[in-house]
C-alpha cells in the first residue's frame, strides 16, 4: 500500500514533465514553421522585384546613383555607361563558368568625368589571365557597356572564402577598396562605390565572355515549413494516442 501511494506522486510528476516538455517542443516547432512561411512570403518578393529589374530597360549612371542614394541598394539593376578601360588597372577574381575554372576580368572604367567604375568584363580560362594572350579584347577609346549593377561587398562573406591575394593580383571575393588601392588608378580618382557586371555582348577576340552575372536563389522555404508543421502533427498525434491510451488503462 505505502509503495502504490509512492508510485502514484512520481508517475504524476513524470506525466506533468512531458507535458509541459511535450507543450515547448509544439511550440518551438510551429514557431519553426510559422518563421519558414514568413521566409517564403520574403524570398517570394525578392525573386519577384530581382525579375522586375532585370527584364527593365537600362538605365543611365545617374539615375542608377539616384537609386543608390535613395535606397542603398541597386543590385541586378541593368545600366549602361561610357567610359575608356584602364587596362593595366584589371583585376583578377578567382571563379568559375561552364564548368571550366579561371578569373573575371574587373578592369576600372574612366568616365568623362574622371571617376572610376570597376566593371566585371567577363571570365576568362587560368591560361588566358595575362592580358598579353587576349590582345584583340583589350579594345582603345570610348566605349559604352551595359550590364547589371552590382553592390560591393563590406567584408569578407564567410570564413572559408579564403583571403585575397592582391600581390598575386587574385582575388576570392569582391573588396572593391583593395581593387582600387592595387590597380594604379589615377591619383585623386573617385571610385563609384558599386560594380557593373558587362552583359553577353561578345567583346573582340572573344575574351573576356560576357554575361557572367549568376542570379540562383535557391527557395525551399516551402519544403522546410512542411516538414516543421509535419514534425507538429506528428507529436500531436502521439501525444493524442499515448493520452488515449492512458484513460483507457485508468
């Protein structure tokens, strides 16, 4: 009698702790849930407003300035500028394109007004990174480039991208300020605080290739809220059967 009056407190303490335990986890998953669903709503309109842009008309340099002044952000927006490549100032990015490794080629673009925009000419095969092997695409004079604007990145996007190599002229991710200080820019110049990625256009001799801009968001929010609410039920469902199950034993 004593050991059934014993049992009976602790089996009630052990109920009460998975029920409470069993109420946090409900809610840690439908909280879960509930976060990927306002992840999809939000990568939903990215997707939509990065389509809106591309498929727009380019716009000149100032405006594309504007946009940046407006709202700090004026990634995949297509432009079009004029200017003359500095071509001794290129720089290298390490990168990959059609299955085959090599580097885009940002090479600064001088604007009649002397300021300085780093334009991602294209890629180009490990053997083809000296400019002296693709003469015939280091064109002279005026030129007009059209593309998409690209932000710059404030530093490195994550610890296993390795550290540029600016001695090497090699570069792993997009410090526009290292570009900058390393590619002998005219004293005093301006650099615009944004990059252009050239469109498809073929330039002479055929390097660099064009159009290199790589627009993959993956969106799986949907999957995750699934398997999140999926979790929910199912502990719903067991907590529902193992109730059952003890009212029918009591």
């Amino acid at each position: 009698m004593s050991e059934s009056r014993t049992t009976a407190p602790m089996r009630r303490s052990w109920v009460v702790a998975l029920v409470i335990s069993s109420i946090f986890m409900l809610a840690a998953l439908i909280a879960l849930g509930t976060w990927q669903v306002q992840r999809l709503h939000w990568k939903d309109g990215l997707l939509e407003t990065i389509d809106a842009r591309t498929h727009s008309e380019p716009r000149p340099l100032a405006e594309i300035e504007r946009i940046l002044s407006d709202t700090g952000d004026v990634e995949y927006w297509p432009m079009r500028v004029e200017g003359r490549f500095l071509h001794e100032g290129e720089r290298h990015f390490f990168a990959t394109h059609q299955g085959g490794s090599g580097y885009y080629v940002y090479t600064p673009l001088q604007l009649d007004d002397g300021r300085i925009l780093f334009v991602n000419r294209g890629f180009v095969p490990f053997d083809r990174k000296d400019p002296a092997r693709r003469g015939d695409g280091q064109v002279d004079g005026e030129v007009t480039v059209e593309g998409l604007a690209r932000s710059r990145l404030d530093e490195k996007p994550s610890f296993i991208v390795p550290d540029n190599d600016p001695s090497a002229n090699i570069f792993f991710w997009k410090d526009l300020e290292i570009m900058a200080a390393t590619a002998g820019l005219p004293d005093g110049a301006e650099v615009l605080p944004f990059f252009l990625d050239a469109n498809a256009a073929p330039n002479p001799g055929g390097f660099p290739m064009g159009g290199v801009t790589i627009i993959d968001l993956p969106n799986n929010h949907l999957q995750y809220a699934v398997t999140w609410y999926g979790l929910a039920a199912a502990l719903v469902g067991v907590l529902a059967v193992w109730g059952w199950r003890s009212r029918r034993k009591a």
